[in-house]
C-alpha cells in the first residue's frame, strides 16, 4: 500500500528530529566496563593523559557483532563502543580473563579516545608491537597477543606513547643464566626395556619402539580425531627449575597438526580438560605456540623459520623463576611467564588428529638447589598417563 504524501514526510521530520535531538556528550557505558575504562583513564593519567568522559560523552555497550570481531568503535559524537557479548562471555570463563577484557577495551578506547589506527608491526622476537594489532590479517596470523606479566606495561606504554623503545623481552638474545642444571631424567628408546612409557596396542592408539641403525624411538599412533596428552610421572616439580627436551618428528604432509611438549598438573584418568598444564608446540608450516590449558587461546603465534616440517625437531624449554625460555633446534625463539602455579610433576608431548609421532632423546635436569633426587636410571618402569582433549586450545582471539 503506498502511504500518502503527507504521511512520508510527516515521518521523515520524525527521524530527523531525533537525530538532531541525540544528546553529544551522552555517557553510557555498562557496568561490565567500568573497572577497565577506570584502569584506562588512571594509566593514561600516569602518562600525562587526560580525559573528560561524562564532559564529552562516551558510550560503551554490548552488541552482536559480525565477522568474527570482538569489538567495534563508532566515531560518532559522542564516540560509541560496541563489544560482543557471546565473546566477552566466553573469555570471562576462563583463566586470563581480566587481562583479555582489559587488552580489548584497551584497544577500542586506543581507537575512540587516542584516535590511534591498527599497527600490525612486530618486535625483534616476532611479539605483535602493539595492542592496536588489528584489521585486515597480515600473512593469515592470527591476532593473540600475549598481554601479560611483564609485556603488559609495555604494551600500555605504548598505547599511549608510539615512539616507545623496544623492551628488553623482546631480544632475540637469551638473557638467563642456564649454568648449574644437572641431569635428573634421561630416556633414549633404544630398547623396550628401557621405553619409559608402557608399550601396546588398544582401538585409540598404539605405542611402540621403531629402531633403525642402533638407535630406537618411541613412536605413538594416534588412531582418533582428538588430539593426545601424553605424560610420564616424575618426581620433578614443574614448579622448581628445569630444563626439558626431547626430540620429535611428525613426517606429514599436515601442515596445521601442533605437535610438541607438554608439563604441569595433570590428575591421573582424567580428560585432560582445562588442566594447568603448560603447551609449546610447533606445525608443519613452521608456526609456533605456547601456552597454559586453563586459558581460552594460546598466547601467541610466531613464524619459526628453524622448524624442520617433518624432520627431526628439538624441542627444549628452560624454566627459571617465573620465567620459561624456549629453543628450537638450539635457537632461542622466545620468553614468557609461567601460568601453572600449582604443584606438578608431569612430562609429555603431544599428538594431533590421528597423527603419528616419534620421539627421541628426552631429557630433563634441575639444579641441585631445587631438591632433586638422583638420576631416574633408564631401567626403572615409569608411570605414564594419555588422555585425549578435544583441541588443544579452546577459542581464537577475534578481530579487534
């Protein structure tokens, strides 16, 4: 039916009126905000930044967002923030959530009230160079940022201030001191007496020993789509110093399958499920990621050019303090914090999706002063637990 002439225009002075009513210095920002945009305003405050919110308005608020994107300013009068529900709400269940909420909200006000745009450059260790990563994808990489301990103050600083130096985390240098460990584990695989982990077969898997010229592997057969945890216990506490390597090989023309070294908490029979367990994994496409189960994503994604896809990989960490170091084949690739805060004494590694790997040369040491025992000899039977996990991490971090 069409409406009478009078009518269209009746309604068209209508709209135009409440758009020229709209209040500029509105403010409206949701409870769920509030703590963060008060963390925003106190560190730009500390940095010479000042703000008239209720002054000049500003709206934060929820929203359905498309496109996989978990926030979206308006730069409207006043500026207007929109964040995902079903994101937020995600993050907010798992460990790491206040620092994901405050990276995001951080990063929309970066947009709205310090007008800054999407920087997708990175530092010297491949660390994305600032919070306001992201837009359109650099390389298919995605946009996790480790906003965490101590990256966290400089990711703030330079939010407020571009020209800030470069941090020292973010050398290519390994800056610790890894003298005085000794070995307190040793396993080669050469024989099945000496495999550490129980040999068999049953209708998920299958772990046996491949020996070629002398030398022996463990090779383990996943037979499922989910991905494998495979421990041995130890009576080294992850919570002490140490070092951990061993040698891993997945001979496939996967690409994406993560494979690699796992540590931490674990409770014997269970799935495995949001466990306080520490991952470093690498792919065939010479990605690496680190990270605690307990978050909801990995830490980050690092281009590794010294990865071997399908060779032979020598995977080691270095825990010191509160710090761990990680090293492919004897290059220092990275630094971060350790998430697990509680006592564990497991070591493993980890399978993809119906994937084969073979390991080699595990090898853990301590320092004297942590309390380790004598060397585990090679002979003594170990406890060993696997255990399948849907995927290794449970959500990628949405555009910003």
């Amino acid at each position: 039916m069409i409406k009478p002439r009078f009518y269209i225009v009746l309604a068209l002075l209508t709209a135009l009126f409440f758009v020229s009513c709209k209040d500029p210095n509105e403010y409206r920002v949701d409870a769920e905000f509030t703590d963060y945009l008060n963390r925003f305003v106190q560190e730009g405050a500390s940095r010479g930044h000042t703000f008239d919110l209720k002054g000049n308005g500003l709206i934060i608020e929820f929203a359905k967002l498309k496109n996989n994107n978990a926030g979206l300013t308006h730069y409207e009068d006043p500026i207007r923030i929109e964040i995902d529900k079903a994101y937020w709400t995600a993050i907010g269940k798992t460990a790491g959530a206040d620092m994901m909420k405050e990276d995001l909200l951080f990063h929309e006000l970066g947009h709205g009230l310090l007008k800054r745009e999407h920087l997708n450059s990175t530092l010297e260790n491949g660390d994305w160079k600032s919070i306001m990563c992201g837009g359109d994808k650099v390389n298919g990489r995605a946009w996790n940022i480790n906003y965490k301990g101590i990256r966290r103050n400089y990711y703030v600083d330079e939010l407020f201030n571009e020209s800030t130096p470069a941090p020292d985390f973010s050398s290519n240098m390994f800056l610790a001191d890894s003298t005085g460990f000794k070995k307190a584990l040793a396993l080669d695989f050469n024989t099945v007496q000496t495999a550490g982990w129980t040999l068999g077969e049953d209708a998920n898997h299958k772990i046996s020993i491949e020996t070629a010229n002398g030398n022996g592997r463990l090779r383990f057969q996943s037979k499922v789509t989910d991905t494998y945890l495979v421990f041995v216990k130890t009576n080294i506490d992850v919570l002490s110093d140490f070092s951990y390597e061993l040698n891993l090989e997945y001979n496939s023309t996967d690409l994406t399958g993560q494979y690699g070294v796992i540590f931490g908490h674990h409770v014997e029979g269970t799935s495995g499920s949001n466990e306080p367990i520490e991952y470093f994994t690498i792919n065939n496409n010479k990605n690496m990621y680190m990270g605690n189960r307990t978050w909801y994503s990995f830490f980050t994604e690092l281009y590794e050019p010294q990865v071997l896809p399908g060779g032979k990989n020598t995977l080691k960490v270095f825990k010191i303090g509160t710090m761990i170091y990680y090293f492919i084949n004897n290059v220092y690739s990275y630094c971060s914090e350790m998430e697990t805060s509680v006592s564990g004494v497991y070591f493993g590694f980890l399978v993809p999706s119906n994937g084969v790997v073979l390991l080699d040369n595990l090898l853990i040491c301590q320092k004297p002063a942590s309390g380790v025992s004598a060397k585990i000899k090679q002979n003594q039977q170990l406890e060993f637990d696997v255990t399948t996990i849907k995927s290794l991490n449970q959500g990628i971090i949405l555009n910003k």
